[in-house]
C-alpha cells in the first residue's frame, strides 16, 4: 500500500476485466439472468462468456443453473451471496480510489 492508501492488489482480479465486470454488475440488478440474455447484453460470443462464467462459478461468484422450459433447453446464472459480497467489496475498492 503507498503512502495515499491506494492498494491496487485490492482490486479484485476475478471481477476485473470487461466481461466479468459486465457480468456482475448485470446481475447485480438483474439475477437470475438468462445465459443468452448475458450474451446479448455484453456483445460477446457464448463461449467467450462460457469461459467468464467458468471463472466466476469457481470463484463462487454465480451459480450457473441448466433446466428446461417445455422442450426448451434454458441455462440461468445467478449472483451468489458470495458474489454480491464481493461486487460490494469491488465497489467500496474503486471508491475508495476518488
């Protein structure tokens, strides 16, 4: 930590980068979510996403849940507690940088 108290170590890497970002903050207002909704809103590509989820999920960030709706295949992400604590944290960590 510098002597301004700035800690860029704090910044979670998990949630930092522009898809992850998008995905958290998405759920923050919107979870569940769609997986293909995800997609849509984030202009990315499903397995591009596919590959954020993956890192979220094993950071226990989202739960990623498949099911059908009819004959529908429907796969659904939602924010865990974890997650939400951790966008929290995310956002207190950038505030702090003002």
């Amino acid at each position: 930590m510098s002597e301004s108290g700035f800690d860029a170590n704090a910044i979670d890497e998990t949630i930092h980068g522009r898809v992850r970002l998008g995905i958290m903050a998405y759920l923050a207002q919107s979870s569940p979510a769609a997986f293909t909704e995800l997609a849509q809103v984030l202009e990315t590509t499903n397995g591009n996403l596919s590959v954020h989820l993956t890192k979220l999920e094993g950071a226990g960030y989202v739960a990623v849940s498949k099911r059908f709706e009819g004959k529908k295949p429907l796969t659904e992400v939602t924010l865990t507690e974890a997650g939400a604590a951790a966008w929290s944290r995310y956002l207190d960590t950038l505030r702090a940088l003002f």
